[in-house]
C-alpha cells in the first residue's frame, strides 16, 4: 500500500468514527441549550441503538427499516422517560446534582442492558453488504457511506427543525433566555423533555449505524460519551455545527494516530486535544470566549 | 380584572411583597411607581408566574392564577414586557415577534398570525425595515418596540410592561408611551406599567400606586398623585425639603 492511498485509508476510518462522534456531540449539545447540564448518559443512548437494533432484526425478526423505526422510537421513548422521571421531579436542581443524576442514569442504562443482553458482543449485517468499493488505492466499506450519509441527513434536519420551525425557535428561544422564553407562553419543561427525546433519538440512529463496524456490548456508552463529550467542548458547549467539525477532526486524528504511532494511543489522542483546547481556548474552537464566561459549566 | 390581595413574595427568607393588595380594572391604565429595589418586578414576575407567592391570591376575571404556570398564565391573556427587555438576541426581529404569538401556533389560522404582525408592524414601522435583523443588534429603542411587540403577539387583554423608559431618550419615551396610550384607546388593552419615571408615567395613566420596600403607601389617580407633595419630593424631585419624615 503506498502512503497516499494509505492516508486516504486512514482519511475514511477517521471520517467513520468521527461522524459517530459528532452525533454524539450533536446529542450532548440539544440538552446543555436547554438546560446547561451535561448529559452523561448520552453515549448509553447509542448502545441502547444498538442493542435494540439487534434484537429486534435477530431475535424478533423484524425487517431492517421496520426495526429501524421502532429503534429509534423505543430509545426516544427511554430519553424522555428519563427525562421525566429523573430530571423533571427536582425543583431548582444544581448543576452538580443534574450532573451526578445523569451519570447515575448511564449505570443504570448499562446495567440494565448488561442484564437483559448480556455481556457477550453483538452485531449487525452491514445495510449494503461488505463488498469494499475501491477508492485511491483504499478500500471503502459501503457503511462508511452511510454512516456519513445519515450525519448529513441529521444535520439538515436539525438545521431545519432549528430554523424553520417553530418548536425549533422555541428551543433556540429557551437556550438563550428561558425566563423570556417562558413569559412568551412556552412551556420550559416540555422543551427540557423534547431536547432529552431529540439527543436520545439522535443518539439511537448512531447506535444503529455504528453497530455493523463494530462489536456493540452493554459497556461501550462511556467511552463514545467520552469522544462525543470532546467534540462538543472542542466545538464550543453549545454549538452544532462546532460540535460536527470538531467530532470529525478528532475522528481523523485518531485514524492516523492509530495508524502511523501506534493503535494503542487511540483513545488518548481526543483527550490530548481536548486538554491543550481548554488551556490555550477554554470557549472551544467556535465558542466565543464572551459567552462561556457566562456559562454555569 | 386583575385583583391582588394580601399577596406576600420571598426569595429565600427575604420578604419582598409585604402584603400587597391591589386591584385594575378592565381598560384602565394603572402605573406603579417605586424606587429601585421597591419590589416593583417582583410583583410583575408574581403576576406572570415567574416566581411563586407564597399567600395571597392573584384573582384574575374572578379566578386565581396564582399557582398557575408562566406559559398558562399567557394563554388567559396577561402578557409582560420584561425589564431590560429579555429579547431573544441571536434570533431575527421577524423570529421575536412570531415567538410572541408561541402559543397560538396549532391553535389559530396563520393567517390571524400574519395579521397581527402586519399590526405590530403598522404600529411600530421601524421594526418592520428591520425584520431580517438579530435582535440584539437593534438599538435600545428600537429594542423596547419589539419588546412590546412580541408581547402585543399574543393579543393580551392585560399587558403588563417593566419600566420601559429605562435607559431611553425624552423622545423616545414619550413616543412609547403615546403608543401604550393608543393601546388602552384604540384597542381596549388594559395596561398597568411600572416606572420610575414617575412624571411621564403618571401624565398618561389613569390611576397609580406608590410603592416602598414591598409596601403600597400611596394610591390614587394621577392627576391626585402628581399633586401630593410626597411623590413630587420623592419621584419628581421638585421641592428638595423633606415635608414628612
Ligand atoms: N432572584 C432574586 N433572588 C433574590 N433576591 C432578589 C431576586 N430578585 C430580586 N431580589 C431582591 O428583591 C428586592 C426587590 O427587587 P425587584 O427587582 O422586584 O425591585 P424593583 O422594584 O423592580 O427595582 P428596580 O427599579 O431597580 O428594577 C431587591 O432587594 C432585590 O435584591
Ligand atoms: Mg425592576
């Protein structure tokens, strides 16, 4: 294999799982907007995609774009639930209570879903089958495509939903001043819980597409909240399409860490960033240093 | 309309509205005036459901709202133009106004909508040449009109507004204030306004109220107040000599 055709390899394999990343950081910012809390339990969401993927299509032998649908309805369904029956109840809650709650929320995730599927590996057939397209020299698995397909289609919707809808405005509108936003006539708490079902169903069709490229297992949420949760702050708390450009760069730099230090500083490389960010740039790269002063967390 | 008894509001353990009864009624424009820290935005926020009470009754058209939720509080008809305006900044003037009629989405013809927005529009011409610009890009006048039209968006029966001469020009403030006038003539709006600017708020209300350290002390139509020689010494600054103390 040559270096170019090399470098495009490790250009594909940064983009796959950048794209999973910026998912998850597309998750992580719905709530802080509507909220300021970061949700740990946003990578629980992705697991929860595919374990159900999983069941449904193998074990209930629904058709894939039955079980599609239904997957991501069930883990909406489960972000709301925990929405309402976690974060709801609590009147005037701190960010450091909202914090340990939503972690508390991934233990039980994990632990429920350890119980129910066990702790074996699970996975899904690719969507177009496995054969490799060629492309400069590397190959390229048809889910590749459709991992970054389904990213692009994520982003034009939310840009839709955001700025063409009025629930969308709504959700802008409580991100930026919810006492306003209130005095407007909009119900808060039903945005809270409208962000926490977006972030889980967004989370669930990442679970869904991530899953085939991987082994999916009961215990994965943490570390995908752990690189979702860096895009987000890399991107600037807050901002979408930050949060997209910073998971696949830090998609990318992983690929070619892995390929041309060693594959076992994998996993340190986002953090690395992350922390040389926050120290030279607290705001993120897009975050505008103003507003984060402002910022709870 | 809207009749406050024996309302009592703490944040924590401070004490903020001592007892506050008050009362509007429909088509009237009441003022209360206070110096700063009175309680004046409190008893608008109590009002607006925007912070509990913790006695009293907020009865409005007989019922009482005050347990009733922010959003609940604007489908009856209250509607409030914060202090400092609270716009939404990174959103379009045109965004702002249509937030304001939130809650008529679903339930109405957009075309009602659309009207009423051609109403703000029509009142407030400024806007409309900005309608594709952020709000927070707007300058403080032109901030306070919006801020009245998002309010006016949800065709209130009362609108309630925070001190909206704060930080505005003489003629700025008078022209706001003809246009709250032209509400209560035109469009039977009831109004209740609170100031400190006790000499332009009093020329164009009806009746209003004096408040200190979350008490009423004073009542009575304007014309009544203007003339006490203790609102005129302590809001209007005319005569320095204390008269009671
Ligand atoms: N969120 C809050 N928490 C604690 N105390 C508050 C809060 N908001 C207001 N207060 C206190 O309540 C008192 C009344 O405040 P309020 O804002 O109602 O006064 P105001 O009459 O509107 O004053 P101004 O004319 O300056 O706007 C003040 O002493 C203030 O410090
Ligand atoms: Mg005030």
């Amino acid at each position: 294999m040559t270096l170019s055709s090399q470098i495009v390899q490790f250009l594909f394999t940064g983009i796959t799982i950048g794209s999973i990343y910026a998912m998850v950081g597309l998750g992580f910012n719905i709530i802080y907007n509507s909220t300021g809390i970061i949700n740990f339990a946003q990578g629980e969401f992705v697991m929860l995609g595919g374990m159900v993927m999983v069941w449904l299509t193998t074990m209930v032998n629904l058709p894939m774009p039955l079980a599609f649908i239904l997957t991501v309805a069930i883990v909406t369904v489960i972000g709301a639930l925990f929405e309402r029956l976690a974060i709801y109840p609590l009147k005037k809650p701190s960010v450091l209570i909202l914090i340990i709650i939503t972690l508390a929320g991934s233990i039980i995730f994990k632990g429920s879903a350890m119980l129910i599927w066990g702790k074996e590996t699970h996975t899904l057939p690719h969507i177009s089958g496995e054969e490799p397209i060629e492309f400069m020299g590397a190959t390229i698995l048809p889910q590749t495509l459709w991992i970054i397909a389904v990213l692009a289609v994520i982003v034009t919707l939310l840009a839709v939903f955001f700025n063409f809808t009025m629930v969308g405005k709504a959700m802008r509108a409580c991100s930026v001043n919810p006492t306003a936003a209130s005095l407007v006539g909009i119900n808060v708490r039903r945005i809270v819980l409208l962000s926490f079902a977006l972030s889980a169903g967004i989370g669930a069709v990442a679970g869904i597409v991530f899953t085939p490229m991987v082994l999916m297992e009961y215990d994965r949420g943490a570390m995908l909240a752990l690189k979702g949760f860096c895009a987000a702050v890399l991107g600037g708390l807050g901002n979408g399409v930050g949060a997209v450009v910073a998971g696949l760069l830090i998609g990318i730099l992983e690929s070619f860490g892995a390929g041309f230090i060693s594959s076992g500083y994998k996993d340190g490389i986002a953090l690395l960033i992350l922390l040389i960010v926050l120290i030279i740039k607290p705001s993120g790269l897009f975050g505008v240093s103003e507003a984060s002063k402002l910022k709870e967390f | 309309m809207l009749r406050l008894q024996n309302l009592n509001t703490y944040y924590g353990e401070i004490h903020v509205l001592k007892n506050i009864s008050l009362h509007i009624q429909e088509g009237e424009m009441v003022t209360l005036i206070g110096a700063n820290g009175a309680g004046k935005s409190t008893m608008l926020n109590s009002i607006s459901g925007i912070v509990g009470a913790k006695s009293g009754a907020i009865l409005y058209n007989g019922t009482d709202i005050s347990n009733m939720s922010p959003d609940r509080i604007v489908q009856q008809g209250i509607s409030q133009v914060p202090e400092g305006r609270q716009l939404f900044a990174p959103l379009s003037v045109e965004d702002n106004l249509r937030l304001g009629a939130y809650t008529r989405y679903g339930k109405e013809n957009k075309k009602e909508i659309q009207k009423d927005l051609e109403t703000v529009y029509a009142l407030f011409p400024r806007l409309k040449e900005r309608e594709r610009q952020y709000a927070g890009t707007l300058s403080g006048g032109e901030q306070q009109m919006l801020a009245m039209g998002r309010a006016l968006m949800c065709r209130p029966k009362l609108l309630i507004l925070d001190e909206p001469s704060m930080g505005l020009a003489p003629l700025i403030i008078s022209e706001i204030f003809k246009t709250i006038a032209r509400l209560r003539d035109t469009q039977k709006t009831t109004l209740f306004v609170v100031e400190q600017n006790a000499r332009v708020a009093l020329k164009y209300a009806d009746r209003g109220y004096v408040m200190e350290t979350g008490k009423i002390m004073l009542e009575g139509n304007s014309r009544d107040l203007l003339e006490n020689k203790e609102v005129q010494r302590a809001y209007l600054g005319k005569q320095k000599k204390p008269i009671w103390e």
